[in-house]
C-alpha cells in the first residue's frame, strides 16, 4: 500500500486534460446549468463539502484497486475532526448505478468518471478521479431528493456501522470506539431522518465500548441521549436494554435511577420485555445491518 500525497503534476493534470475530456467536460458543465436552471426552486444550498484527503493503491491478490479516503465538511464542534469515509471505485459506481435507477431525471445531469480499462493507477487517473468523486457527492448533496435516498445514506454510513459492529463483537473495543464516533458524526452532519434504529444502534456501540474501556460516566451519557430519542413512544427492542445499562451506570456512579428503574419495571410487569432484559452487547451481536 502507498500514499497518493496531493502535489503539483496531480494539479497540473487536474487542469490541463486531453482535448476530448474539455469537450466531455463542457458539455457536462452546459447540462448542469440547464438542470440548475429548471431545478433552482427545489435545490438548496449544499450544507457539506468533500475533500479526499488521501488515495491508496491497496493490493490485496488478486484483485488491486484504490482506496480514497475524504474528509465529509460540515457543521461540527470546535475542535472536532471532520468525520472521514473511505470507499473504492467500485462503490462509487454502486451508488451512482442505484440513483441512476430511482432518480433519472435527476441524475440525468450529474456526472460520473467512467471506468477505464488501463491506467487506472497513474498518479493523473487517481487526481481525476479524486476531484470527480468530490463533485459527484457535493451535486448529489445539492438536490433534496437525491440527498434523501436511502442509497446515499447507506453509502456513507452502513459500512462504518458494520466494521464498528465486527470490532465490538470481537472485543476490539478501542478501535471500534472511533468507528461507532465517526458513524454518529456522519449521521448527525446528514441530518436526515430515516428513522431511530442506526443511531439507537451507533449509541448502544458507544455505551458498550465507553463501558468496557472504564468510561462509565460516557457510556451513561449515550444511554441517556438513546432515551431521550425513543421518548415516550411504544417499546421498541432498544428500550429496555438502554434502561438497563441506564440503571447500573447510574448506580455505579451514585447518580439517580429511580425513573429508569420505574420505567424497567413497568415494561417488565406488562410482559414487554424478560427478566432480565437483553443486555446491550447482546443486542449488538444479534442486530443485522442491511
């Protein structure tokens, strides 16, 4: 594996393509300002920003291919590290290919590398590809309706979620810890609601690794957003392992339990949930993310 540093000939390629690729790309810059046009009373303005910060030739025989790394820019605490995601070519073309399929009108106009059949690993290919891969999410970004879909969302979350589950379950917890933080940096920098289940499950990965790295008073903290996200709706399979954990780090840290209790023992008296009730490491296990 080697490091693609960003330097002047990467820049210098950027600017000066082959003749066909001016041509392709002011005919892709006409179609969008046709679509920007058309589409400028339902396109807000894009709230994140893509840089990839690193490209990787990774070999892995037989197979060889590059692994970009990009930094995903946008609201965040001070001093917070922008969340990072890393994909290959093969799965921006995933995601480009399933959008094409929803959303034809829309992606009619934004543009995607086309696959090459050599020189797909020359420093000029991967800056190329580099700056088109940040375009392509930033004009998807653009559009509400593609910045809805679910392919969008379960491309940049699902395989965090399922390498921080893989981690945690084989008691890797450090590692998994900045996994499950990145995964809930990245939803929360989305901002679209597709409802509690991923980010009930990144919080209970977060209260799982804080609890077994001796972090009680963060993994009582996770505990207590994940409530307050279920609310008072009716139980869901997370209530009650959350209470749980809610109950025993509150009483490891003397600090008050007596509502969570109350609620435990109310699910538990209506049949709702065992005695005891799953732990939250045990929900982690079991839980399929698809």
């Amino acid at each position: 594996m080697w490091n693609l540093a960003p330097g002047p000939s990467c820049a210098h390629a950027e600017r000066s393509p082959p003749p066909d690729g001016q041509r392709g790309s002011q005919l892709l810059t006409r179609q969008l300002q046709d679509f920007w046009k058309k589409s400028r009373n339902t396109l807000v303005p894009q709230r994140l920003l893509f840089e990839v910060t690193s490209a990787n030739v990774v070999k892995d025989p037989p197979s060889k291919y590059v692994l970009y790394t990009l930094a995903v820019m946008g609201p965040r605490p001070p001093g917070r590290q922008p969340a990072q995601i890393s994909r290959r070519y093969s799965d921006f073309e995933r995601l480009h290919r399933n959008l094409q399929r929803q959303f034809r009108g829309p992606m009619a106009a934004i543009s995607f590398p086309r696959k090459r059949l050599r020189r797909n690993f020359t420093a000029e290919t991967i800056a190329r590809r580099s700056r088109a891969f940040e375009q392509f999410l930033g004009h998807l970004q653009a559009v509400p309706e593609l910045r809805q879909a679910p392919d969008l969302q379960d491309f940049f979350v699902l395989p965090e979620l399922r390498r921080a589950q893989s981690l945690t379950c084989t008691g890797l917890y450090r590692e998994a810890l900045a996994l499950w933080a990145n995964a809930w940096q990245l939803q929360a920098q989305l901002g679209v609601p597709s409802g509690p289940d991923r980010p009930l499950l990144t919080l209970a990965g977060l209260a799982v690794c804080h609890q077994e790295l001796e972090d009680p008073g963060e993994a009582r903290a996770c505990c207590e957003k994940a409530l307050q996200l279920l609310g008072d709706k009716s139980p869901h399979p997370f209530l009650a392992p959350f209470l749980e954990a809610h109950v025993r780090l509150s009483w490891h840290l003397g600090l008050d339990k007596h509502q969570s209790e109350a609620r435990l023992q109310a699910l538990q008296e209506a049949g709702l949930t065992p005695t005891p009730p799953p732990s939250l490491k045990e929900l982690l296990i079991k839980e399929v993310l698809d």
